[in-house]
C-alpha cells in the first residue's frame, strides 16, 4: 500500500555531478527531521530526457512508498536542463555562477543558485521556483 504523495517534493539532479548524492541523501534526512515537507532525491542519467525523468520518479515513489509527488523540481546546469523542465512543466532550479548563470537566466530559469551552502535559501528555491518561462 503506498501513502498519498501529494505533499512530497521530488528534486531530481542532472546526473552531471550537479550534486554530490551522499550530502543530498543527508539534506533529505535533516529536512525530514525538521517537519518540513517530505523530500526525495533522485538522479537522472547524463543525458536527462522525459522517459528518464518519468523512470526516476516512478523508482523514488516506489522507494518511498509514496503514489506520486506533489511537486517535482529539477535542478540543472545547462539551458537543455532549462528547456526540458519548461516542456515537461517542472519547477527548475538551476546551479551555475558567473556567464554560466547568465546563460540558463536567458533560458528561462528563474531560479538560480551558486549552491546548496545555504540550506535555508536553497529549500526555498527548491519549495518555490517556478517552471521556466
């Protein structure tokens, strides 16, 4: 029997080393601690697609016990990442600095972020950006 999902957050990372799994599997685990809405974390293979995106979502609700999620958030480093959120109508997260934030800014990204260093800021990224435009 699984729970209802509707007030999960999916994150799913472009398996393009955008985030070390060990301190996101951490992250997840205090998040949960703090009462704050439950987490899951799934990676997507180096070339993120729909069928990819549709596979780690299904395997992280299976893992959690969980009938789907209540919001789905992406978090990328490449305007492709930008692109395939906005198509599939994810909320996006991008991680880049400098000329590279520029980029996925031009994309349609709207939220972007340095990294995870500060928790707080990146919770509320992950909780609220939007899909991009």
């Amino acid at each position: 029997m699984t729970m209802d999902g509707s007030t999960w957050i999916l994150v799913l990372f472009a398996g393009d080393g955008t985030i070390d799994r060990a301190r996101a599997a951490d992250q997840v685990l205090w998040l949960t601690m703090r009462g704050l809405p439950r987490w899951a974390v799934a990676e997507l293979g180096p070339e993120a697609d729909a069928a990819g995106i549709a596979t780690a979502t299904a395997a992280a609700a299976a893992a959690n016990g969980v009938d789907g999620f209540g919001r789905r958030t992406y978090v990328g480093r490449r305007p492709s990442d930008v692109a395939l959120a906005r198509r599939l109508g994810m909320s996006f997260v991008g991680l880049a600095e400098g000329s590279a934030a520029d980029r996925l800014a031009r994309a349609g990204a709207a939220a972007i972020l340095a990294g995870f260093d500060d928790i707080e800021v990146a919770l509320t990224a992950l909780a609220k950006a939007p899909v991009p435009s």
